[in-house]
C-alpha cells in the first residue's frame, strides 16, 4: 500500500525520490528505530497510523492506513549514545574504533554523515591523515550543549503556542527551521517542560537528571510517574527498581504471594473436609462403647 511520506523543516527528499532507509539502535533506550538518509544527515521516521479518514499533505489528501513522518535528527546523538556507553569514554580513541566497538553495524553510516563540530560535546585531537582521535568531554560541557537544544525547542514550542492564526502550522516549521535559541523574555515553563521532555528523550539517564536539573524542571516531570527524583547522575530507573524491591519486602515476590495464597486455599480445603467429618461423628458413639463395662443402677 503506498504511503504518503511527510518532511518537515530542512529534511529534504533525495533528488532520485527514493527513500534509503536504515535501522539504529535508538540513542536512549537502544531499541532498533528507523532512519533515512537525506544527503549527508538522517532523518527520523515515524508513521502516523489512522484506521479511518484521510491525511491532508501540502494541497492534496492522502486516504489510506497512515503517513511516515521523516524529521531531520542530529546525529550526534547516537554518537553520544556511544560515547556514554565505551569503556573508554575518557580515553581518546579512533572515532572509527569507538564506533565499531558498539557492535551495530547500522551505525558505521554515522562515518559516511557530516556530523559538524563534536566539540560540543567530545575532546579531539587531529592526527592528521584522516585520523581523528575523540573521547567524551566533561559533564559541563556535554550538559551545556544539550540544554542549547533545550533552549531551541522551547522557543519553538512558545512560537507555535502564539500563532493563533489559520496558518499555525506554517508558522511552526519556519520557527523549527530558525529559531533563535534565546528569547527577549525567555522560555516559558510549559514551553521548557516540553523541550526538556523532547531532547530527555532522545539521551540516557545519567544526561536526563542533569539537564533536567539545570532547566529547572524536576524529573518527576519529565518522566511522569516517578514519586521522587534520583540525584545526580543516577540512573532514572533505578528509582522504579527500589519501589519494586520494597513493595517485594512488604508484600513478597509474585511467585511467594502465589503460594500463600495456593498454600491458603489448601489450608482451607483441608479446615472444610475435618469440619465435614466432625458433623458427621456428632451423636455417633464410638465403638468402645459398645464392649465397656456398664454401670449397675441400684434396684
């Protein structure tokens, strides 16, 4: 069935209108996610699935079960992903050694991409002929261009909020395509939860509690459903792993509460089947009495 594939902002189909799609571990959870190449970057795809109507592309409608969505994805992000994950994040390596110790051959292409400066967030060294030597920076420096995106999205999530005019969605893309990444009065609350949600998204734990902590925004928020925030670099999840050993503690395992409650059941059976078996022996003598030696009454 064909499908209508929707870009946004500076994702831009290939000149041959085919699309080369590619699978990489997702730089958060490690999931596999789908990627195309456009030119020299990726761009993220995401199909939108509708089992009734129709979608509205540019000026024509699209029937069918759903669009892909392809927006333009840094690919940095997988490199830091990788980085964060070496045994030798703070070593300087090959960028290519670092890349082939993950084991996923998807993510040789981010070789073949222009990944612009990693000085955001890596420390190199040129060797020159063509050998670069990289290692993962400093928390500060790796948080700081993390929370710039922050910023960016923020001020496009506030831009879309104020365009109240027919043309909302037009004023969206142009913002995504250049948005400044600070504002005269700054980022509203709403606007930087969601932005913080938005990059949290796409970086591990121990990156998500320190931009959340430097975007004010509490973890609780960002990943909803945790009681408490983990400090510092903490993983995220450890929090749920802890709630689950004290319910354990307070409740016992799911195999123990099953048998309690199979050890209960018998017990139970067992009490009914001795209750059943004394009403039945109620009034009934016993056989000794029969054979025992009666009492003489006096005349």
């Amino acid at each position: 069935m064909p499908r209508a594939l929707v870009l946004f902002s500076a994702a831009r189909a290939p000149a041959d209108n085919e699309v080369r799609t590619l699978v990489l571990p997702h730089p958060r959870g490690g999931e596999p996610a789908l990627f195309a190449r456009s030119g020299d970057a990726l761009v993220e795809l995401q199909r939108s699935k509708s089992d009734h109507g129709a979608w509205f592309v540019d000026d024509a409608a699209h029937a069918g079960a759903g669009v892909v969505v392809a927006t333009p994805y840094d690919a940095r992000l997988s490199l830091l992903s990788v980085l964060t994950t070496s045994a030798t994040r703070r070593q300087f390596v090959p960028l290519e050694q670092i890349v082939a110790a993950a084991g996923h051959e998807g993510l040789r292409c981010l070789l073949d991409l222009d990944l612009g400066p990693l000085g955001a967030f890596c420390d190199e060294k040129d060797l020159g002929d063509g050998l670069r030597l990289v290692r993962l920076a400093e928390a500060p420096t790796v948080v700081d261009w993390l929370h710039g995106k922050v910023r960016r999205v923020a001020a496009v999530v506030d831009a879309a909020a104020a365009a109240e005019t027919v043309g909302a969605s037009d004023a969206f893309v142009a913002a995504s395509a250049g948005a400044p990444a600070t504002a005269a009065v700054g980022p509203s609350r709403r606007a930087t939860l969601r932005a913080v949600q938005a990059v949290c998204e796409y970086v591990a734990d121990e990156w998500a509690a320190q931009v959340a902590e430097r975007s004010g925004v509490a973890l609780a928020e960002v990943f909803p459903g945790l009681a408490s925030r983990p400090s510092g670099a903490e993983n995220v999840w450890a929090h749920e792993a802890e709630e689950q050993k004290l319910h354990e503690l307070a409740f016992g395992t799911t195999a123990k509460r099953q048998k309690v409650e199979a050890g209960g059941a018998a017990a139970k059976q067992t009490s009914t089947k001795q209750a059943s078996m004394a009403k039945a022996a109620k009034g009934t003598k016993s056989i000794t009495a029969f054979f025992g030696r009666k009492k003489k009454t006096a005349p």
